[in-house]
C-alpha cells in the first residue's frame, strides 16, 4: 500500500528544473496492484520518487486513465509516495498539496516540513506559469507578438481553483485561495476572505476573514469581514490553533488562541496567549476578586464569549448563551 500516488503534467524552466505540476486525479492510500503497470514503465523501485515519463506513448496503450497523457505535450511526472516523509522534489510537493485541497487529507495531518526551500518563486501570468529567471524573455516575446503578458501574481503557491475546485464551494476572488487549502462542503469565501495551504474550513462556514496556515475552522463557524487567526509560518508562533463549531469570530477581530464550541469574540478584539482576561459572572453577582486568566489558560474552551469592556478597557469573559446559525441559502 502507497501512501499517495500521483500522475502529472508540469512545468519546468529554461535549466529543466520543476516549477510546479497538475495532478488531475492523485490517489491516497494506494493499492500496488492498481498501478502496477505505470510502476513498470517507470522502473518504480520502491520509496518516495518522482520519474520523468519520457515515453508517454506507452501510456496510451495502458488505456483507462493513463490514456489522456499520452498525447502531452507537456513534461510528464510520476510521483510515488511509499510513506508520508517530508517532501525533497516540487512534485513531491505539488502532490501533496493536491491531496489536501482534493480534500483526501485534512490540514495539519500530512508532512510538510521546508516546503518553502523547495517550492520555487513563479510568475503566475496568462500564458501559465513562468520561472523568474525566464519572465523577461516571456515578456518580451509576447510583447514582440503583440500579445502583452498578464501577470495575475508572483509567489509560491498558486491559486488552488487553477488546480482544483472542489464541489459545493463558492470563492469571490480566486487569488486568496492557495492551493493546500482545504475547503469543506458548503464553504462560501468573500472577497476580503483568504485560505492559506495547510489551512481549512470543514463546512459550511462564512469566510470574510483570515484563515492562517495550519487553522482548521469547525462547521457552522462564521469569520467575519477583516479578522484573522494567528498562523504558525511567521511571528514566532508554534501553537497550531483551531476554531469550534458554529463559531463567530467579528469583524477585524483576531484569535491567537483555539476556541472551543459555540465561542464569540466581539468585533475588534484580538486575543492572544498572553492577553489578560477578566471572568464575568453575571448569573449571580460579581466577585469582590475578579478572577483575572491568561488567553492560553482559556484555549479551546467551549461556550464563551470574548468582550472588551468600553468604560474600563479590560478584556471580559463570559458564558455564551447563544450560538450562531449560518443562512442555509448562502451554503447550500
């Protein structure tokens, strides 16, 4: 049994070096004997490879779904995964990535360790991906042509939808969904929403906000317009966090902490590990000594709601006593 098996077809740049590839179908989990005729035509001999197909007429002969490579005009890449070891090659990767946002794996549960010393900086433009080192060759040409070269974006990650779009989702502006996002059923992401790799929403949720690398947000859960959750790739922060179901998160608001089930945090808050928080008890009476806890104390607790008090300033946190519900008309 593989761990993940993937046929593409890819680019590579003017010294033959891969800068990205399009797995059309990657499979997790599997069996040998279902690939075992593309094994043999790549002289597969076992662990984690990724082999050049430099007779892709053989493939037409396989039949099935190797059949439609065959005619490519396009370098060819088998990517065999025996275990889930961290990635060394850019197929490697770009499997990988497909995996996730194919929705074969959830975020945070696969290897991904120094991808970003692997992935290569690409001009994404309308003739396809270009590496920097031959954009201005490209532009040229095309300018020469009368064609001039749109460039939507210079990064390492492309737009997932050029990749994968999964079913039951709606995405506003492709550009703020990286492929590596993980988007669940039901998911609508707006224009000022964005979904990094590595990241997610289980489905249905509301996207308005930010969903950092290695977030993963529960169903039912609303971000809303300007906020953001603290991701783990920059900052200094290594606690991976994640958001409960049917949570709101308001507008230009901010988590640096994991929240439970049915949590609120006001718009304009932002939380963080070390933020000083004041438990509310408004059931009964206030306590002569309020119960002051740090935000990390307080990760991942269910039913709590996050406010700033306007007259004293302090941050306060009290029982939720109602949860969200989503408009089943945006997410259906």
């Amino acid at each position: 049994m593989l761990f993940s098996f993937g046929l593409g077809v890819g680019t590579k740049n003017s010294l033959g070096q891969w800068i990205e590839v399009y797995f059309s179908n990657p499979s997790f989990q599997v069996p040998a004997q279902s690939i075992k005729n593309i094994a043999e035509l790549c002289k597969y001999q076992g662990g984690n490879t990724s082999i050049e197909i430099t007779n892709p007429l053989a493939l037409e002969k396989m039949g099935g779904m190797w059949a439609p490579f065959a005619m490519s005009k396009k370098p060819l890449v088998a990517v065999f995964l025996e275990s889930d070891s961290a990635p060394v090659s850019v197929p490697e990767v770009y499997l990988k990535l497909h995996l996730l946002s194919h929705r074969l794996v959830k975020p945070n549960s696969i290897n991904l360790t120094d991808i970003f010393k692997i992935l290569p900086n690409v001009a994404w433009t309308s003739a396809g991906p270009i590496d920097l080192i031959d954009l201005e060759a490209h532009r040229l040409n095309y300018r020469l042509a009368g064609q001039p070269l749109e460039i939507t974006m210079v990064d390492k990650f492309p737009r997932m939808t050029d990749y994968v779009t999964p079913p039951g989702v709606r995405i506003a502006d492709a550009t703020r969904v990286r492929l590596g996002a993980y988007l669940g059923t039901g998911t609508t992401v707006m224009q000022e929403g964005f979904i990094n790799f590595n990241a997610g929403t289980e489905g249905p949720n509301m996207i308005e906000g930010r969903v950092s690398s290695c977030v993963f947000v529960g169903a039912g859960s609303d971000l809303g317009g300007g906020c953001s959750t603290m991701g783990v790739l920059s900052g200094g922060n290594s606690e991976k966090i994640s958001i409960g179901k049917r949570c709101l998160i308001g507008a230009n608001a901010g988590v640096g902490i994991s929240l439970g089930d049915d949590c609120t945090v006001e718009a304009g808050l932002y939380i963080t590990a070390a933020s000083k928080i004041t438990i509310v008890n408004t059931e009964i009476r206030q306590p002569t000594t309020p119960q002051v806890f740090k935000g990390k104390e307080l990760s991942g607790k269910s039913n709590l709601l996050f406010r700033r008090n306007s007259l004293s300033g302090r941050i306060e946190c009290l029982k939720n006593k109602s949860s969200i519900n989503l408009n089943p008309d945006l997410h259906g």
